[in-house]
C-alpha cells in the first residue's frame, strides 16, 4: 500500500503550524510530542502506520471550525477521526497532516421520545446512543459489531451497518440530520426532526463519504422503540450450499428475521474454542433471530424451523432462555477475536447477490488453495456482506503481501459475481486502488467531482477513497 | 425524443444544446417545466428480478403497474409505498419507477420501511455531459465510494437522466390490520406518538376528519396479536381504513384548489395546521404519525409562510413548487448541479 509523498514544505512549517493551532485552540486540545501522537498513527488497520504532524481535539463545533478554517488558509491536510476503530484505514494520517479527533464531543444534546429521536455530539459512541434511552424502552438501531467502542461520526464517515440490518437498515437509513464544519470551516446544518429533503439529498450524500466531504460534529439519529423480545435459532448443516439454500427458502417463505448470520467450520471451530459457546462441529451454522412477543416469536420460528427442517439440519437449537440465547450469540460475536487468537488476520468486507453464495465461497475456496493462506467466513447471510478472514503470519517476510493479494482477488470476484468492494467498512486507503474494479473513469470522476464541490484545494482525508492515480491531478 | 438505449441516451445528450425536459409518464408534474420532451418510455423492463435475494432491477421508464404486479405475484413489494398522484394533479399517462425514484416518492410506509431512497441501492443514469454513469449496484450493503444513489433519489431529473434503478424488496404482509381511533385533531399527534413510541411496529399512522388510523403488519398471529395490544392501548377499534385512498391523497382530487405536501417534525403537526389554516388552508391530512401535512387551500395562497421548521412543496398549484433553501445548502446544490450538468441542460428550472 502506498501513501502520496508527504509535502516537504509542510514538514518544514511543522513549527509555526502547531503555533497556529494553539492561537486557535485551548493548549490541551493541540498534542504534537512525538511520544503522544504516536497513539493516532494508526486506526484498526493497523498493519499501516504513520505518524501524523499534530493531533487536534476541538470540544465544540465552533472550535472545529476554527481549528479547520486555520488548516485551511494553511494549506494543511486533515485527516478527521472518530475512535480509530475503522477496519479501512479510514483515519490513518500522513506525515504532513493534522489528525483531527472527535473525542471530546461526547454529550447528548436533545432526546425526544415523541418525535423519536436523539441529537448527540458526533464523538460519542454508538452502544453510548443506547444506553442514553433505553430505560425509556428506545435504542439505536445500527450495530456494528465495534459499538462499544466506535464513534457515530466514524458510523457516518463509513455508513456503518451491523448484524441487525437486514430489517433496521444500516447508517444512511437512521440518520436524520447532521451539523456538519467544512474544511474552509463553514458550518452547515442538514436534515433535522423532520423526514426527507425538500431539495437535494446532501445528508444522503455526506453519509458514506468517509470524512472527505466535512467534518460532522453534531447528529440526529432516530431512535425505535424496543421490541418485546427476541429469540434466535441456531441451524447447523454439513454443506455451505444447503445453508446457503435455507436461508433463500426462508426469506422466500415471507419470513423477515431481524438477522441471518452464517459461520463457516473453521470460523465455528475457532468460536468454540475460544468461547465454549456449545457450537455443533458442523460445516456451516446459521443464527436466525427474530424479535416480536412471545406469541409472535413462536410463529416466526416455526415457520424458520419448518422450513429449515426440510434442509435435513443436523443440529436446529431454539434458545429456551436468555441464557442460552445469550450463548447463542456469544460465539459469533467474539469470532474475529477468536480467529485473532489462532492467527493474524485480515478481514474483508465484500458483499455478494445472495443468490451467488456457494459459487463465492467455492472461488474462495480455491484462492485458499492457491494462495496457501487460511479462510474462515463469517457472513451477514441475509444481505449478503461477507467478512471472509483471510489468516496470515506477520512475522513471516512476505506474508502480509501475499494476504493483501489474496484479499483483492477475492474482493474482485465479489464484483464480478455482482457486488461489491465493501458492505460496511468503508474504502479507506485499504481498497483505495482496487475503485478501478468497480468502476469506471466517468464514475470516479462525478464522485471526485463531489468532492471538488465540498473541498476545492482537497484536504480533507485526500488520499483515501480513490485510487491515488485517479485523484492525482486533483490532490495536487 | 424516445431513446431506446442508454447509449442513444448518451448521444441524444450529448449532442442536445438545449433544455431538455426528462418525462417518465409524466404523471408527477411538480416545478416548472422548460424545454424538448425527452421521454423515457423506451427503456423498459425488468433486467433483474430475484425473490430469493429480495432483489430488483429494472430500466428507468418500466411502468410502476408491470413492476407491483410482478411482485405481487411473488407475494413482495416495493417497501416505501410509493403513491400516484393521478387524480391529485389531474394527470394521465402511466407512471413509470423511474418517476418514483426522481420524486422520491414515498407513501404512508416511510415511518417504518423508509422512503424511495432508504430501499434505493442502485442506479445508472445519463449526467448532463452525455457520460453514462454507475452508482451503487444490486447488494443491499454497499459503502463503496460515495452514495450517488441517494443524491439521485428525489433530485427530479436536474442531475441526470436515470436509465436504470434497482431496489431492495420486502416480503409482502399475509396480514394487515387499522386500529381506528375517533378524536380530534389536537390530541392525534398525541396518539401517534403512543403508537411510535409502543412495541407493535406500526407501519402507517395517519389522521384526518375526526378519525386518527394506525396499521400494522405481518404474519397473521402476529397481526391480530399486535392490532389487539395497539387497540387496548390507545383505545380504539380494528375497523376499515382505505390506505390507498390516504397514500393518493384521493379527498384532495377532483377539488378546486392548490396541494401542499408538507414536512415537520411530528409534534409540529398541529400546530402547524392552525397556523396554515390561518393562512387559508380548507382542509388538512396527515400522515407519517403527523410529521407530513397534506393541504388543500385556495389557488395562489401564500401557504408556506406558515411553517417554521421542516419544507413545504407545493404539488399541485402555479407557483415555486420547492422552497428556497437556506444560503450554504442552496450553494452546494448550484455547484453539484455545475457539475453533474453544467450546460444546465436536464429540467433546468424543475426545481427552481
């Protein structure tokens, strides 16, 4: 992977740069001792590092538009961050940028349970969005699998989903309203309590754009009322292609489960292991879950284990209690931690028609083969996000490089059969070069042309998103 | 003009030194109009249909009905219950999805499923240069690159000329109950808030004439479970309720007089409609648990003035059909659109 050269003269101006930064800034929001900022130069990518130029921490958004208007007339990139948790390298700085950290903005600013929503300063976490209203029987919906610790802003940044999607929808779909500071340092504010623009979708647009089109600050998210329960299922099979076929007879069926997970043998193995969460030794699992009273759980899984039944499963486990339910989703949730204890590894995020599940994995299959390197699967079964987790050693010269190879061919055959590079985690510098893939030169084009819109001299986050050779002429 | 391919499209476009006006079947007539008609019709059909994936794609100028019936025997549906504005506005002609998705048009079901663009995920479309253009794709996660599909949603064909558009389906409801609640206006938003905010995943929350109506939907055990809970809790009755007739707006239709569509925040609701009544407003309909007002008030009244937070679009009616907005917004827009069509080619004043 490869950065642009960072800006020599930059570099130079370190000093009086930093000087600037603190004219605008409070002294503790502006860190440049090498030994502090080495905590930024790296996010959950972290096989890349790089130390930035300084890190900034505004508490407000009047200080995040102070801190970026200085950037500005300073020629300055920033590289914004939430929590540093992107899997993308969506945070990961240059040497001649300012990381620019949403930490300090943390508080609830309005709940309104009548009109069904939160505003919170974008820096706060998203399980934190929860707990702020689950006592009144309300939660945020997306849930990606970080939440403890993820900010809502890198959610924006990266439209983030999580396992509960397929009925819930991912970022973009419960976002509301955001305030938003651009790299000129203009504060703008889009969307708000009510539904839908009158005019063009900016809120639609900014969501997903990895931080390169402004920095949001403040979001308005909606908030759903809890259901009254929820239940899963776990079905375990001895082929990838029979779960593969159940799960398309369930959503068939006209059964809408909140979440459909799928884990392959070395994935349920390394679980197990690892959580003694009871999983069966089987060649593909299934966790289904469906929420309602109990009445309605009941006909909902009858008609899943109905319908799975006709599979030949060999295991079908409703949970009969929290506990087991609890237990159920254990070993899924801690899978990639589990799988980290066998090995290193690097997760994708492809998504695929569902309808071309087996012929995926049997590609996959077969550039396992051919690489030499390890895959598990985990997968968003019912909206077809794959995280294969390609295993490799990053202590053996070559090993990393050979991984990255693996896992672009993979991502490619995720296009080829249909989809795409990323279904939640964003492009980041990860799989910047691999856009020419998915798209064409017109497509890339309309979209940096978006960005020219927001951020004219492009310093906002500029080397991430698009492959450096198409967005050469612009980051210059 | 009637292309029949997408790249006759890009050539038409391409070549085209003139205002062009984007037609689907002309059946949502909203903004002013300028320039040659450009029709849509001849890129029609279904390029993609998979129930098993929830899964469709079909060109730009497929007529809505060919779409419905399709899924319909599959026992799906588009989620966001787009609505026809026939009779409202008076129009013919038949409605195409790519109309739906350039309107962003969304029916009573935006408050549970989202609206046009929330089950959007993928389009092509002709910008104003002639360049054929992708977005998103056919998987419902997709964050890779920036999301051109929901900027295209509802942007009345100032940014390009869509030529195909695919969505994420749900499964049809076996079952499907209202809970009919007699009270006054003032007390509904009340209601629908207690509903919004109960377990019972209410799918429409509407209310005009004395009569607040809330739907769920389902399974069957769970529908009459649900229905049952909603009743007792805001004491009411399952009754009848024709959520057609609410999604169409069809009291408005035949009647003398201009049509708002108007958004706020729910609990605005009320108030809002006082303050509109003030300013001539006959007759109000809510909808979206009462964050989205329709109006009927006397040709030419200065409707908008009386809302104070969210939009006003005038549907049917002479006059600036969308509001003004505010300074950075309305700048952002102008140079999106520069860039998307910087002939100003494609409905150049649709949108004013």
């Amino acid at each position: 992977m490869q950065m642009p050269k960072p800006n020599a003269d930059i570099l130079a101006r370190k000093a009086e740069i930093v000087a600037r930064l603190r004219q605008v800034l409070p002294a503790s929001a502006v860190i440049d001792d090498p030994f502090e900022t080495k905590a930024y130069e790296c996010d959950a990518l972290s096989a890349y590092r790089c130390p930035p130029l300084a890190v900034v921490l505004p508490a407000s958004t009047v200080e995040t538009a102070a801190v970026l208007k200085a950037c500005h007339e300073m020629g300055v990139p920033v590289v914004p961050r939430g929590s540093g948790t992107s899997l993308a390298g969506g945070a990961l700085p240059t040497e001649d940028s300012v990381i620019l950290g949403v930490a300090r903005l943390t508080q609830v600013l309005e709940t309104d349970y009548k009109n069904r929503f939160i505003t919170v300063q974008a820096g706060r976490t998203n399980l934190s969005v929860t707990g702020a209203v689950e006592t009144n029987g309300f939660f945020y919906a997306p849930d990606p699998s970080s939440q403890l610790a993820c900010a809502i802003a890198g959610n924006i940044a990266m439209n983030s989903g999580g396992a509960h999607c397929l009925k819930y929808g991912v970022t973009t779909n419960n976002l509301l309203g955001v305030k938003m500071v651009t790299m000129a340092g203009e504060i703008i504010e889009i969307g708000g309590a009510h539904l839908d623009a009158a005019g063009y979708d900016l809120l639609g647009l900014i969501c997903g754009s990895e931080g390169q089109l402004g920095v949001v600050t403040e979001a308005t998210l909606r908030i759903l009322a809890k259901p009254e329960g929820a239940r899963p299922v776990l079905i375990g099979f001895d082929s990838n292609e029979v779960a593969g076929a159940c799960v398309s007879d369930i959503i068939r069926a006209g059964v809408l489960p909140v979440a459909i997970e799928f884990m392959d043998r070395p994935v349920i193995r390394a679980a197990e292991k690892f959580t003694h969460a009871g999983y069966p030794d089987v060649e593909a699992l299934l966790i289904i879950e469906v929420e309602g009273s109990e009445a309605e759980i009941a006909e909902q899984l009858g008609k899943i284990t109905e319908i799975a039944k006709r599979h030949n499963p060999v295991e079908l486990r409703e949970s009969q209690s929290a506990e087991e339910s609890a237990n159920i989703w254990k070993g899924r949730k801690a899978a990639f931690g589990a799988m980290g204890q066998i090995n290193d590894y690097m997760c994708l995020d492809g998504t695929i028609p569902v309808s071309k599940l087996p012929e995926t994995l049997r590609g996959i299959t077969a550039l396992s083969k051919q690489y030499g390197l390890d895959v598990g699967n985990v997968f968003h079964a019912g909206d077809g996000n794959m995280h294969p987790l390609i295993l490799y050693d990053a202590n053996k010269p070559g090993d990393l490089e050979k991984c990255e190879d693996m896992g672009a061919d993979i991502l490619k055959l995720c296009v080829e059969v249909g989809g795409c590079l990323t279904g939640e985690h964003g492009v980041g510098v990860e799989k910047r070069e691999l856009m020419h893939a998915q798209f064409g030169t017109d497509d890339l084009d309309i979209q940096m042309a978006i960005k020219d819109v927001f951020d004219p001299k492009w310093l906002l986050n500029p080397a991430k998103v698009f492959p450096l050779d198409a967005s050469e002429g612009r980051r210059q | 003009m009637t292309p029949t391919s997408e790249a006759e499209l890009g050539e038409m476009i391409a070549s085209a030194d003139a205002p062009l006006e984007i037609i689907g079947g002309g059946t949502r007539q909203i903004g002013r109009v300028e320039g040659a008609s450009l029709h849509t019709s001849g890129l029609s059909g279904i390029n993609l249909y998979e129930p098993e994936a929830l899964t469709l794609v079909a060109q730009a100028g497929t007529p809505l009905a060919e779409i419905e019936a399709m899924l319909t025997e599959n026992n799906q549906r588009l989620p966001f219950e787009p609505y026809d504005l026939r009779a409202l506005q008076g129009t013919t002609g038949t409605p195409t999805i790519g109309g739906v998705v350039a309107t962003n048009a969304s029916g009573p079901r935006r408050i549970q499923a989202g609206a046009c663009r929330d089950s959007l995920i993928g389009v092509r479309f002709v910008d104003g240069l002639g360049r054929i253009i992708k977005n998103g794709g056919r998987v419902m996660k997709n964050v890779t690159g920036y999301d051109l599909v929901k900027l295209l949603a509802g942007s009345h064909g100032t940014l390009g000329v869509l030529t195909e558009v695919s969505f994420k389906l749900l499964p049809a409801p076996q079952a499907t109950a209202t809970v009919l609640v007699q009270e006054a206006e003032a007390t509904s938003a009340a209601t629908m808030a207690k509903a919004m905010a109960s377990p019972f995943d209410v799918s429409g929350a509407a209310h005009a004439g004395g009569v607040t109506a809330l739907r769920v939907e389902g399974l069957e055990g769970s529908v009459a479970y649900r229905g049952k809970a909603l009743a007792s809790l805001l004491g009411g009755e399952v009754g009848p309720f024709d959520w057609v007739a609410q999604r169409d707006v069809q009291a408005f239709a035949g009647r003398e007089g201009d049509v708002w569509r108007i958004s706020v925040k729910p609990s605005d609701g009320p108030a809002t409609a006082q303050a509109l009544r003030k300013l001539g407003a006959q007759e109000v309909i809510f909808d979206w648990a009462g964050g989205l007002l329709w109006v009927l008030v006397a040709k030419g009244s200065p409707l908008r003035q009386g809302v104070k937070s969210g939009h006003a679009t005038l549907i049917r009616g002479a006059g600036l059909a969308f509001p003004p907005e505010p300074a950075a917004i309305a700048a952002l827009s102008a140079a999106l659109r520069q860039k998307f069509d910087p002939r100003g080619l494609l409905n150049p004043k649709r949108m004013g």
